[in-house]
C-alpha cells in the first residue's frame, strides 16, 4: 500500500475514533453544547428487548442524567429532605457504583420541581453539581470514585419555585449562573481547586433557570451565552466582561426563562413564558457588539412556542413541543411556523434528536417519536408507564430516561 493510503487510512482512522469518543459523552445538561443531538441512532418503535436496564433511584429528583464513557451521573433528594445525594451508575450495565451525601433541608418549591432538580456537568476528570440545600446554594466537584475535590458556597438562594440551576465546564473552568429574585450572578470557578476566577452581576428581575452554553467560532474568541428576564448576553468566558445584550421586548409582564438557549447556524435561539400562558421565543444573530437588541433581533414569537421544555434545532429547522402537548417545526432564519400537531398529555422534559428523529416524553410517560422534516410525520408511540419531568440523554445509542421511580436505558439489544 502507497504512503498516501496508509495516511488515509490512519486519519480516517482516527476520525473515526475521534467521533466515537464525542459520541460517548453526553457531559451537560442537554448534551454537548446544549444542543440536545446525538448523530447515533436510537431504537424507533420500542419492544422488551429494547429495555436495556432500569434501575431504582435512591431518592427524588428532577435533574437529568449526564454521561462520560461508562459513566452515568444524576442526583437526587433523600424522601426527608435532609440529604442532597450525587449518584454514579455504570452506564452500560445500570449498577449503582456509589452514592455520596450533601447537607440539606426540607424548603418549599413547585409542584414540578424538586429539592435536586440541577444536572451535573462532567470533564471525563471530575463532575460538578449544583445542590440547593434549602438555603444556600452550593458548588460541588467529586471525581469519578465519589471523592470530594472541592465545595464552595454561592450564598442564599431566594425563589417560590425552589432552585434548579446547572452548571457547565468548558476549558478547565466551571460556569453557573445564579439568578434568583434577590439577586442575579454568573460565576467563574477553577475547575482544578475551586478557586474563583469572576464574578458578574446582572439585572435582577424573578428567579431563572436556563443553562448557559460556550459558543466557538473560527477566527474570533468563544462567548459564554447566558439568558434570563433581563435579556440574551454574550460574556467573555475569561473574564466575564460582557460582549453584547439583546433586550427582550415584553407586551404585557417581564416573563421567566426555563429553556435553556441553544445555537442554530449563526443564531442563537431563546424563549420565555410564564405559568398564566403568555410566551416569546426570539432568535438573535451572532457576532454583535454591544447593545444588538434593534441590529441583530432576527425574529419574535408569541403564541405557541414552549415556556419550559427547551426547542431543538436539525438542519434549516426548528423543533418544540410547548407545555399544553402541541408539536411544531418552525423555519429556523424566519421563525415561520411549517407545521403544527397536537399531541396527548402535558410536557415538561426537553426534547431530543437522535440521527433525524425527535424523541418527546410526556408528563405520564408517553415517548413520542417523530421524523425531524418540515412535513409532520409520527414514527413510533412508546410507553414508560412512568411520570417524567426530567429531560432524556441520548448518546451513544442509547437514550436514558429518568422517571418518577426508576432510571431508563432504552437502546438495541445484542
């Protein structure tokens, strides 16, 4: 064989390998990036031998599964409310390897929140938890045998919706945003010690909960992309100083953020909504400075979109399912809608797309799965017969699912 095709044969090798690896890790909440896809197909219309394992979770929670390799990581509540607890699961054979406990106390929330509703955020070195002991907020890494690296406190956490934030790690850094109606902070931790790198305060409105997210791009320095009431920012992620802000524009009251922002092309895509039914999604174009909110404002919505359940992007398209069950695909540049469908049941969970097909869950545990085009076409209906509020990891080939009682992996038997 000539030099040329061995060179071939060794890169495409290690592409190969390389892809593997990133689809082995789903280290975040919504998977890599935010952005709830996986290229890896996942079993369609379910049957027994697509249940892999189910596992029965210690405690009670809202926070999703997050995964590196063999390494599955979630938490949960003690039933008292004394004890918040980090669980690692191997995620191939669904064995609870090891449990560690966090101080904690009973405190009012939402009846669809919970006392540990963050998702951890892993580097394949340590994972990070953000646990909310009925006052105070604090910061949390272990490494992957369960011991302790490092804690610190964010102070006192004020909401009537309970708590629910969750970090990222990027680079040997660990971002959070701590917004709260008594205060509104995104933090900086050195991922290593804990040390604090920054610190940045932002207007404060009514507690928020989305998730932020790094963008990269070629040729210019990555952004740390955060959302709430106040507005959609970009921060430089070394030294938190903010880049630029695109104001909301509310008709009636200042709405809250669940959703989680993500990226679609040069947009990034944000949405608000209240529990009295008013809602708004924007899309707002990259690469501003400043104040952007009249230059760079690609479009508004108002009607349907979903308040909590995150959208997710596949091609020119967006995908949702709102709270009330109804499916849609809007056109990404536009925000025009291309199709509506209702479904059964009420959503919480975010959805995913696995290698062009959407998997939504429903508050009774319903799985609708539907093609990820711009015409409406429902593939499967599968069954849980389980509560969910928790939104799925799909990675691997394997979607994991957290219900009321146990933990899901559904994917091809052997």
């Amino acid at each position: 064989m000539q030099h040329g095709a061995w060179a071939g044969l060794i890169l495409s090798s290690f592409i190969a390998m390389a892809w593997q690896d990133v689809e082995s890790l789903w280290p975040r909440f919504r998977g890599p990036d935010g952005a709830g896809t996986s290229a890896v197909a996942l079993p369609v219309e379910w049957r027994t031998a697509n249940m892999l394992w189910k596992l029965p979770i210690p405690g009670q929670g809202n926070g999703s599964p997050v995964v590196w390799e063999d390494k599955l990581f979630l938490t949960s509540a003690s039933a008292d409310g004394t004890e918040r607890l980090l669980h690692c699961v191997h995620s191939g054979t669904g064995q609870l390897e090891w449990t560690r406990r966090l101080p904690g106390r009973k405190a009012p929330h939402h009846r669809k929140n919970s006392l540990a509703s963050s998702t951890p955020a892993t580097d394949g070195q340590r994972v990070y938890v953000c646990s909310w002991d009925g006052q105070d907020l604090l910061l949390s890494a272990h490494d992957f045998q369960g011991q302790a690296a490092w804690q610190v406190s964010l102070g006192g956490f004020t909401a009537n919706h309970g708590a629910g934030h969750s970090p990222i790690v990027h680079d040997g850094t660990v971002y959070l945003f701590k917004d709260h109606d008594a205060g509104s902070d995104l933090f900086a931790f050195d991922a290593a010690t804990g040390q604090k790198r920054w610190q940045q305060k932002r207007p404060v409105f009514r507690a928020c909960y989305s998730t932020p997210l790094i963008h990269e791009a070629e040729g210019r320095a990555s952004e740390l992309i955060v959302v709430s009431t106040a507005d959609v920012a970009g921060y430089d992620p070394k030294t938190g100083n903010q880049q630029w802000f695109c104001r909301w524009s509310f008709d009636k009251e200042q709405l809250r953020t669940v959703a989680s922002p993500f990226l679609c092309g040069d947009l990034v895509i944000v949405s608000s909504g209240t529990g009295g039914g008013e809602r708004q999604a924007m899309a707002v174009r990259l690469g501003g400075s400043g104040d952007v909110t009249s230059t760079h404002r690609a479009w508004r919505l108002t009607r349907g979109v979903p308040y909590v359940p995150t959208m997710i992007a596949h091609g020119d398209w967006l995908f949702y399912v709102n709270d009330q069950g109804v499916a849609g695909c809007l056109e990404a540049k536009t925000g025009k809608s291309l199709w509506t469908q209702r479904l059964s049941g009420n959503f919480t969970a975010s959805p995913v797309c696995a290698a062009g097909h959407i998997y939504a869950v429903n508050e009774e545990g319903d799985v609708f799965v539907f093609a990820a085009e711009p015409r409406w076409k429902l593939a499967a209906k599968n069954h849980l017969h389980e509560a969910v509020i928790a939104s799925p990891a799909a990675v691997g080939g394997k979607l994991y699912l957290r219900g009321q009682d146990h933990l899901f992996c559904i994917g091809e038997s052997r």
